[in-house]
C-alpha cells in the first residue's frame, strides 16, 4: 500500500456544481493533515489543515476518518478558478516531520 | 507577505557536476524542508532539518545530497555530482511548526 494515496482524476466537474474526493493513508499513528493546491508549473499552496473533527473554508470542506484511514475534501459551488491539483499531505509520523504528498488528484471545472 | 525565496530558478548542468540550490526561508520560521518533483510526477519528500540538523531524509537523499545552513538564512541543498535523473523541479518549504508548509517558487535542475 502506498503510504499517501489519491484517484489521479481527472475530475470533470460542470461550474456551479459539488466535487469530493478522498485520500488514504497508511499509517495509522499519523496525527497532521492538510490539503494543498498546486497550479501547473507552480509550487503547492496550502489550502487548508485538516481537523478532527472536520472543518470548513469558505466552499471548502474538510473531514478526517481516522478509523478508515482518509481524509476527503469537498469543493462546492465550483468556480473556473478551481481547476488545479489538489494534493494531499499527511506527517506519516506521529512525533517526527515526514509531510509526505499524495500523487494529487486533478479537477477541472468547466463553464 | 514573507515568503520563501530560491535561486536560481533554472539551472542547466552537465551530469556529474556539482549543484548548489540556495533558499532562504521565512524568518521566523524553525522546520526547512527540500522536496523535488520530476515533471508529470508526484511531489517528493527528501529531507527535513530542524535545530541545525537534519531530522528527516528519504530513501532519495542518499550520499550524493547534503543541506547546510550556514548563515542562519540561507538554507542549501547540494547535489555533489549530478546524474540525469536528478532533472527535476526542487522547492524549499519552510514551516513555523510541524505541519503547514510554505513553498518557494522552485528550482528548476536540467541535467544534461
């Protein structure tokens, strides 16, 4: 099992309209969770940590299931100005500095 | 808006040769990180360094790599002798804690 995993995409998603996807991870003692973006030929820009007990940014949801090992985000309302890689973080360690990325899942609202 | 700088932002190199990426992180900042991403591919971690030693490193960062901090600014990765497959983008992170990352605009290595 790969220790950050996600569905490449690309997500095909109509403007105006609900996204989600997920990301697992492998290993079950890690404690930090965030979500990036990544423009093409740009570097990764955080969007948002991700909580507990869940939390939300704007149009932006984000939730952690710890007993299944994923953390998934939600993307309402979708704008043009979405469209990027979404990439997934997670400290694979519990008391340690290991952020390591997802392959990144990709979206692409379109008008 | 403090941000993390790097230079250069392209370098072009002849394999075997020695590289210097050079970062300077945001200044309050204490976790520094080097991550590379070949192009098409994920984003990769390398190595983390946190109270003038390194804390982290993958399997990539082996005995060809090295980071310093000389200066208490600067940050470096060095790539003591190139290989083609060392082409990629690297980006400097910087971190005021254990988790939310700040990227520099990267480094782009070609080795020829």
């Amino acid at each position: 099992r790969k220790e950050v995993e996600q569905d490449p995409g690309p997500f095909n998603v109509p403007e105006g309209a609900t996204v989600a996807f997920n990301c697992t991870y492998s290993n079950s003692a890690s404690q930090s969770f965030f979500w990036y973006r990544q423009d093409c030929r740009k570097e990764p820009k955080l969007l948002m940590s991700v909580y507990s007990s869940g939390n939300e940014d704007g149009r932006f949801t984000a939730q952690l299931n710890r007993a299944s090992q994923y953390i998934s985000l939600l993307i309402r309302d979708s704008k043009l100005s979405d469209s990027a890689t979404y990439l997934c973080v997670v400290n694979l360690r519990a008391a340690g500095n290991k952020l390591t990325f997802g392959g990144g899942t990709r979206v692409l609202v379109k008008p | 808006e403090p941000e993390v700088t790097q230079t250069p932002s392209h370098q072009v190199t002849q394999m075997g040769q020695e590289v210097i990426l050079r970062c300077v992180p945001i200044s309050n900042h204490l976790y520094f990180y080097w991550y590379r991403q070949i192009l098409g591919q994920k984003v990769e971690f390398l190595v983390s360094f946190y109270n003038n030693e390194i804390s982290e490193k993958s399997e990539i960062f082996d005995d060809q790599f090295s980071v310093e901090r000389p200066d208490g600014s600067n940050f470096t990765l060095k790539i003591r002798s190139t290989k083609l497959e060392d082409s990629a983008m690297y980006f400097c992170a910087s971190s005021p804690g254990r988790g939310e990352l700040f990227f520099g605009e990267g480094s782009r290595l070609t080795v020829l």
